[in-house]
C-alpha cells in the first residue's frame, strides 16, 4: 500500500513541474507579443524573462482603426528602439529588425509582399504616417535581451487633417498626390498639374518612408514644360541618430554619394529617357528642375535595409512657360544632347530667339546659326579709344601692275554696352556691291544668378564657330544695352553664328535670359568719287550708324596722287571705343617707313600715337583678313 501511494504522488509531482514551464512562457507572448493594438494605446516589446533570454523572438502587432474607413491616416509614433544594425551593403540586419507592413489586408495598395526591415537605434522619437487605414509592426530578434527594446503608440485623422500631405482644401483637390496605379504600392500618374495642383512625395510622407521600395511618378502636363519645385527633402541624409557621429549628409547631385535611397529625375516618361539629375541626402536645392517637353518621370528607390530616421521628400510640379510659347523660339536639349538652331533667313525676315530653359548638363553649348544666302564676307579686329584712319594711295602712271586697284570700303556700325560705348567700322579692300548684313538686338537680357562668365553668350560674325569673328563674349559682368538705344552687333556678311556655352549645368535653364531678334538687313552703298579735297572724312555716332564707303578704279591714265583722312570719333559717347573690322589684300607692315615709298599704302593712327600700316598689295582679294586687335 505504501509503495503504490509513493508511486502515485511521484506520478503527481512530475505533472505539475511540466505545467510550470509551459504556461508562463504562452501567457507572456500573448499579452506583450502577438496582438491587435487599439489606437492611442502604448506598446512595448516583451519583458526579458528567463524564459526568452538569448532566444530568437518574433512579434506581430496589428493597429485597430475603428470604424474602418479609408481616408484615415494612421500615425504610428515611435518613441524607442534598438534592434539590430544594417550590414555595410544596406542588404541585410544584423541581429533583428522593424517591418512596417501598411495595408496588410483589404487593399489595392499595398507593401505587405516585400516590406523591407528597419534596424539600428534612435535617440528620439520618430513617426511613420500610413498610405492605408491598415498598419501591421513586426518585431523580429534573433537572440533576445535587456539591449533590445521597441515601443511606440498609435493614432488616426482624416485625410484633410493632414495638411503637410494633403495641403488646404484637400476636399477640392482628391488626386492632387497623383492617381494611384492599380496593383502597386507607390506608383502614381499626374496630368495636368496647374500651378499648387500636383504634390510629389515620397510614401509616408511628412513621415519616415518605407523600405525596399520603387516608385515610379509619371508627370504629364498639357502645355509647354513640366518643373519640379523641392519644398522638403531628407532621403539618406542621416544615417544614425546621433549628431555627433553622423552629421546630416547635405543634398549631393553626384550619383557616386547615392548608393543606397535616392531620386532620380528623367526628362521624359521612361527610365531609358536623358537623366536630370540623382539626387539623396538632407537639405534643399537653390533651383527649380525643368524638364525640356511635357514629360517627366520622378524615381525613388530604397534600399531593402535601413535606419528608422529619414523622411522623404516633397515636391511641387507644375506646368511653366506657356504664356510665352509663341513670342520666342528656345532651343531644347534632343536625345543626342545637342542642341542647336538653324535658320535661313530672306529679305524681310524678323526671328526672335530665347534662352535655354530647361536642364542641361556641365560644359553644355547651344548654337543658333543664321544665314542670308549670300556669299560669307570675312573679318579682322581692330579696337581703340579714338582711331584716325589715314588712307594713301600714291598710284603713278608708270606703275601698271596696280591698275584697277579699290582703294578702300568701309561700314561704320555702332553698338552698345553697360560697360562700353562702341563705334564699330569695317574696313575692306574689295569691289563694292549690295550685300546682306545681319542685325542683332536684345530685347532683354537679365542674369538669374552670378557664375563669373562660366555662363556666356558668344557671337561670331561668321556663320560658324570661329574664334577670328568673334564680335562680343557676354556674360554676367559684360552685358549688352537692353534700353534704348539698345546694343547693336551688325555682322559684316550674310553669317552670324550665335553660342552658348556652360562649364557649370543646370536643372531649371541658363543663369541668363535672354531673347535677341535677327534680322537681315541691306547695306547702305555710299558711293564717293575720290578726290584730293572730297574723299576725307569725319565719322561721328551722330552722322549715322551703318553706311558703305567705297573707292573707284584706281590706275587709270588720268590718275594723280590721292591722300584720304578717314577719322572715326567715338570720345561723345560714355566710355567710348572704336571698333575697326579690316579687309585688305596689303600685307601687314612694321615699318611705316618703308610704307611710305610704295606706289600704295594704307596707315591706321590710334589715339596715343601708335601707327599701323600695310603695304606692298598681293594682287588678290582677300581670303583671310589681318586680325589686329589694340
């Protein structure tokens, strides 16, 4: 009998140990782990028992929005956290991570089938804001302990409460974010995006944004051009929660800083369309981003681990330019980068011609390349304060070899700076003959921000890039006379060639506006008969800006000797220059001297002193002007 009651309450004993070890363990997890969390209700993870210390622990919480209704925005606060850390590669969490599973059921829109994992410590709170009104936090830890806590709380309001997302009069406004693509959980589409319309954001915005994610914004407005306006952005910018280890990384451009979350902004509908720019980091850009059509696509990508700290960015688009669609012609970067206008232009032809106002990469040139169709008249340079033209033509009888020889030519022109009052002439040694000549002014020319002449607008009198023609380098500190009178620049043949050039890019156009007018004009043929007491002449800004002198047939049997003073004042004028343009089949001589006993000779007497001359003809015309600059 005793032997039978000792075995029956051994029996006994080892039961009530096996309950011990079991029911605890069930009732923890329960209460502190896998649940339905109610709104304004904190959580906390588990307490550290002996029971799961050092032991692998997965939670599952699920927010509860009641009544269920889909324009609730779920806050979900995060007031602690220390779980895991990211992998150097941002491809793994070492140790334990946060899943932010939003519209785990019951939604078109959703991240539930790959939601990416948070990991690392913050040092303050941090809220992530819901695309759906269904929120689900995961909790996994590989080896639990006293190190490794999260806790967070939870609350809701309505859509047109949340003015940071939604801006005012949400109501008025329902696709104002984009409309959502079925079947995804970030894309959107947007069309239209008058002025205040469109909001690009990225999800969970003005909140942390999620992991692992691809989202792909497509823009499309209705006229002219699409531009983004960045009024918030901190994609990757901090990369823990501790400023004195981490300070917030600033907005970079430079794709090679953006290996992990970044945007990137396409010039058209598609990821094989011209990249604007990549952009990550904390802070915002100084300008807009102007795309060069109606199209835009705006890229987010993160990475599949990452800190519980950034959050995101938000962007204004809109529809700009279209009020001046039809005033100017502006040219546009295509396919191939380039970017250039042709135009042939006929008597009576008025263009107008624009800045480049869309993005453009570092060292971009833009060509505008007008064209009368007459044969090219080249150019040389000669510039000084007040230039005298002295002009001999010593023709004998006995010399036969000169016979037929043209004096001179020459057009006297004048343009004007800020800086600079300048009286131009051409000076040429062919047959005279009506000729087209082009003429360019600016309607405006403002400079948007200071770039030291690494943005210039060059204009050659050639109808190619040709650095012997240049005719002015404008830029920030040399700009033409916009008011009246304005700055002329009068090619001196039937070609203008018209370059911008920028060493820096830009996403929202040039550092200038611009718009000039071209017009082909015909030159004014002043025809004079040379002669001892007739042919000298005085040139003023007042006595006519454009004109044509030429000189007779000279050889003849009839012919006596001939001294011309041509004087080009230019000192009436503020800060006035004189610009001589030389064309002439005599070569270029150091030693006036020996000028003087040639049969021909033509001598240029600048201001203070300095005498130039050219002698000894080549019995050609000229191919390749004398290029004299003072």
């Amino acid at each position: 009998m005793g032997r039978w009651l000792h075995h029956v309450k051994r029996r006994i004993m080892l039961h009530c140990w096996h309950l011990s070890i079991v029911r605890p363990k069930t009732k923890e997890e329960d209460e502190h782990c896998n649940r339905t969390v109610d709104i304004y209700q904190a959580v906390s993870s588990p307490p550290v028992t002996d029971e799961n210390r050092n032991r692998p622990l997965h939670c599952s919480y699920r927010i509860r929005v009641r009544p269920a209704r889909n324009d609730w925005v779920v806050f979900v606060r995060f007031t602690r956290m220390r779980v895991g850390e990211p992998s150097e590669d941002r491809k793994i969490c070492i140790g334990g991570y946060v899943q932010i599973i939003d519209g785990y059921r019951d939604s078109n829109h959703s991240n539930k089938d790959d939601p990416g994992h948070f990991c690392g410590e913050i040092d303050s709170p941090k809220t992530f804001v819901s695309e759906t009104p269904h929120v689900k936090i995961v909790l996994h830890v590989d080896s639990y302990s006293h190190d490794t806590f999260l806790q967070f709380d939870a609350n809701v309001e309505q859509q047109q409460e949340v003015h940071a997302r939604y801006g005012q009069y949400a109501q008025l406004y329902p696709h104002r974010r984009g409309t959502p693509v079925q079947g995804s959980y970030c894309d959107r589409l947007f069309h239209g995006c008058a002025p205040t319309r469109c909001f690009v954001q990225s999800p969970g915005f003005p909140g942390i944004y999620p992991r692992n994610l691809h989202c792909r914004n497509n823009l499309v407005v209705s006229r002219s051009v699409v531009a983004l306006d960045m009024n918030a952005f901190d994609v990757d910018g901090l990369r823990c929660d501790n400023l004195l280890q981490c300070f917030p990384r600033p907005v970079t451009k430079d794709p090679a800083e953006c290996p992990f979350d970044f945007v990137k902004v396409y010039d058209g509908p598609t990821e094989e369309s011209p990249l604007i720019v990549t952009l990550c980091g904390r802070g915002r850009l100084k300008s807009q981003i102007v795309a060069s059509g109606p199209e835009m696509l705006v890229e987010f990508v993160t990475s599949n681990v990452g800190p519980l700290l950034n959050t995101g960015f938000h962007f204004k688009a809109e529809s700009i330019h279209g009020e001046t669609e039809t005033e100017y012609e502006f040219p546009k970067l295509d396919s191939n980068g380039t970017c250039a206008i042709t135009k042939h232009l006929r008597p009576g032809d008025v263009f107008t011609f624009g800045h480049l106002r869309s993005w453009y990469p570092v060292n971009t040139t833009c060509t505008y390349s007008n064209i009368c169709p007459v044969e090219l008249i080249k150019s040389a340079a000669l510039t000084g304060v007040c230039v005298g033209l002295f002009l001999l033509c010593n023709q004998h009888r006995k010399n036969r070899s000169l016979k037929g020889t043209l004096c001179w030519a020459f057009l006297v022109r004048s343009s004007r700076d800020l800086r600079n009052e300048i009286l131009s002439g051409i000076i040429r040694f062919t047959a005279s003959s009506d000729e087209e000549v082009l003429k360019l002014s600016f309607e405006f020319f403002r400079m948007e921000r200071v770039t030291l002449c690494n943005e210039s607008l060059k204009l050659y009198d050639s109808p190619y890039r040709d650095p012997s023609k240049i005719m002015s380098k404008l830029c920030d500190i040399n700009r033409p006379r916009t008011e009246h009178p304005r700055s002329i620049y009068e090619t001196s043949g039937p070609g203008l060639f018209v370059e911008f050039v920028s060493k820096m890019g830009s996403l929202e156009g040039a550092s200038i506006s611009y718009a000039f007018e071209v017009r082909p004009v015909n030159v004014v043929i002043r025809r004079n008969n040379l002669s001892g007491r007739t042919c000298s002449r005085v040139f003023t800004p007042e006595s006519g800006l454009t004109g044509l002198l030429t000189g007779q047939p000279f050889g003849d049997s009839n012919s006596t000797s001939l001294s011309c003073n041509y004087t080009f004042d230019a000192t009436r004028l503020p800060q006035g220059r004189v610009r001589l343009d030389l064309y002439t089949s005599l070569k270029l001589s150091s030693d006036c001297a020996e000028c003087r006993q040639e049969p021909l000779y033509a001598q240029v007497i600048l201001s203070f002193g300095e005498r130039i001359c050219f002698c000894k003809s080549t019995q050609r015309k000229p191919e390749n002007p004398k290029n004299i600059n003072k």
